[in-house]
C-alpha cells in the first residue's frame, strides 16, 4: 500500500490570529489559560490508538476509550487546538435527531431510525450530566426547539417527517400554528413550524475545551498545533506529521469536513459550508420580542 499523503492546503500548526478565531473559542480562550499540556508533537511515538481530530467526535472518542478499556494508550493529535474547527463555531443548538428522522429512516431503516433518535434524545440530558459532572461551564439553557418555515413555500415541509415518526410509533414533535410560531420568538415572517420540546442551547466552544481537559485528566496524550501530513500503513500505522510522527495500532479519523482532503473519502463527499453570525448579547431586544423562554430556531430552508 502506497502512502497517504494529504495535500499542501492541509490546516498549518501555527495558531491562527485571535480574529480569525469564532467568537465562541474566542470567548472560550479568555476563561482558559494556556497550560502547557498539550504542545506541538516533536518526537517519536508509540501508542494503542490515536485519534486525528480534537472537536466533538474525537474527545469523545478518546474519552469513551478511557472508559471502555482503562489503561489503553491513546494520542490525540489536533492540527490547530481542540474545538477551532466546527465543534467550537457552530449555532450551539443541543438536540436530538427527530426532525432528521426521515433521513435516518431512509438510511437505516425504522427500527435503526427509532434508535439512534431515541439515543440522541439522551444524549442531551448525558451531555449536560457530563458538564456539572465536571464542572464545565457551557452556560446550557433548556428550551424547545423551532423548526419554522419563514415563507409561505417552507409551510408543511415536515409532513413527511411526522408521518414517518407516527409509522415508528412515537410522536416527540409538534406543529405549531403561524400564529403560535411568531409569538415565540416575536418575527411576523413565520407561517408555521414544528416544535421539539427536548433541546437545549450551550457555548459550544467551552464544551469542547472542557472536554480536552477531561480527556487529558483521563491520560490520554494530546498534542495541538499538530496537523497530519500523511498515513504510512504497515503493521502499526504510522501518522506522519511536520516534526514527529505517531506509530499506532488503530487510527481513528476525526476530522470533519477535512476528511474531503482524503482521496478516498473526498471522491465520496459533498461538502457544505455554512456561516454562523454571533452578536454582543442583546436582552433587552430579545425581551421586546417576547423572545425570552430559551427557543432555538432554524429555517424551514425551502423555497
């Protein structure tokens, strides 16, 4: 087998310039002072498993490993630093998968659909556990989430998804009139939308920081400002990066859109880049709104 070698426009391991950053890491890196447990990779290592990519997917990952198997050997290498790709730049919604639950379902199957959304549901409450567990402030607020459809065209877009959700036998979604949706949030451009009591919103920024803690507390070895160069397979794999490399029995891909970059995934992928706008905390217009009860809302996106 030939060497994976990733293309020159990979993420560089020098840490972009603070406006560069989202506003929830931003934000994030003020209530965190620099630690030193996680430096640049500048050696030869050995372990069981690493995992490329320090959002979501891989300190979860890693800190599942810790759980499931104690004393495993796990280095997780981050090209820029933990939570700078779309884990820390993303709207903070906490949710569950109902109003996926088409998509699931057309993937997977009811049965497998019911499951993994009924998981996902959990997650939202384990979630939060795991932040007061160890003393993560992620500023959570619970709150039903909106599913609006802001033009006339967007009316009923979820009709499939609720017949499909009645089909399963669960009902954890509702609609909700264009009057009912524009009192909740206070816009007057919403002709109706579908509500999911079960959500939350979080910094997500501070999630994914606190979790890089509880994964270093838990032993696994982290190493920011690392970015992977290439894959050298072998009996042991071996992650090529620019100034040390890492010789590893299992490697775990954590790396989101930038899995494109991988020629054999890229040729698989679309990817779909989306923007996030943050503004300084208005309350008062909020309150004006009549939009003070904690509801998350998203476009029906249909034209």
């Amino acid at each position: 087998m030939t060497d994976l070698v990733l293309p020159r426009t990979w993420p560089h391991h020098d840490a972009p310039a603070a406006g560069h950053r989202s506003g929830w890491l931003h934000e994030a890196l003020a209530h965190e002072p620099d630690d030193g447990r996680s430096p640049a990779l500048q050696d030869e290592l050995r372990c069981d498993v690493c995992i490329v990519g320090g959002g979501f997917t891989g300190l979860w990952t890693a800190l599942e490993i810790a759980r499931r198997a104690p004393g495993t050997d796990v280095v997780l290498i981050e090209a820029d630093l933990c939570g700078s790709g779309a884990s820390g730049a993303n709207a903070g919604f906490l949710m569950p998968m109902w109003a996926r639950f088409s998509s699931l379902v057309a993937i997977s199957g009811p049965e497998e659909a019911r499951w993994i959304a009924e998981a996902s549901a959990r997650a939202v409450d384990e979630i939060i556990d795991f932040a007061d567990e160890y003393a993560i402030d992620i500023g959570h607020r619970r709150g039903p989430w909106l599913l609006a459809a802001s033009s006339p065209a967007q009316r009923g877009s979820w009709r499939q998804t609720l017949e499909d959700l009645r089909r399963a036998g669960v009902e954890p979604l509702h609609q909700v009139s264009a009057a009912e949706a524009r009192a909740a949030v206070g816009v007057e451009s919403h002709y109706g939308g579908l509500i999911d009591p079960g959500c939350a919103t979080l910094q997500p920024a501070e999630l994914a920081r606190g979790l890089r803690r509880a994964a270093l507390d838990a032993g696994v070895r982290i190493h920011e400002r690392t970015p992977l160069l290439a894959l050298r397979p072998g009996p042991r794999t071996r992650a090529v990066t620019p100034y040390g490399s890492v010789l590893a029995d299992k490697v775990v891909l954590a790396i989101n859109a930038w899995a494109s970059a991988l020629e054999d995934l890229g040729r698989t992928m679309v990817t779909i880049a989306s923007d996030t706008l943050l503004t300084e905390p208005i309350p008062a217009k909020l309150d004006a709104l009549g939009w003070d009860d904690g509801t998350s809302v998203c476009d029906a996106r249909r034209r």
